[in-house]
C-alpha cells in the first residue's frame, strides 16, 4: 500500500468527516473507495469516447462501400 499526501478543499472535508461519520466508515477506507469508484467511471468514459470515435470511421467506411456498390448497380 502506498501512503499519499492529500490536500483536500474544506468544504469537502467536512463533508467527507460528517458522511464517514454517519456511515462509520475508515477516512482512509472511504477515500480508496471513492477514488476506486472515480477510476471505473473514467475508464467507461475513456472506451465509450474511444467507441464513438471508432464508429464513426466504420460509418464513413460504410458510406463509401455503399456509394461503390450504388455505382454498381447504377452501371447495370
């Protein structure tokens, strides 16, 4: 386990300190939990960006193929 230096606004301290109280949690354990929780979330944001922008080309590929075969039929 690294230990991590942590500067924190006050107003979410006391925030943080009236919630861990009430559920009687660890700071620490809260903490790792929140930022744990804050990571999946990233990460789902980073491979749906990721997703969009991948679509997107397989769109303007699609488009092409479809012009090609149109031009193919209109050939006929």
């Amino acid at each position: 386990m690294k230990n991590l230096s942590l500067k924190m606004d006050d107003n979410i301290f006391t925030e943080t300190e009236k919630i861990i109280t009430r559920i009687k949690k660890n700071r620490n354990r809260y903490i790792n939990e929140a930022v744990e929780f804050y990571n999946l979330l990233q990460k789902r944001r980073i491979i749906s960006n990721q997703l969009q922008k991948e679509s997107r080309v397989v769109q303007e590929e699609s488009m092409k193929v479809l012009s090609e075969f149109e031009k193919l039929q209109d050939e006929d």
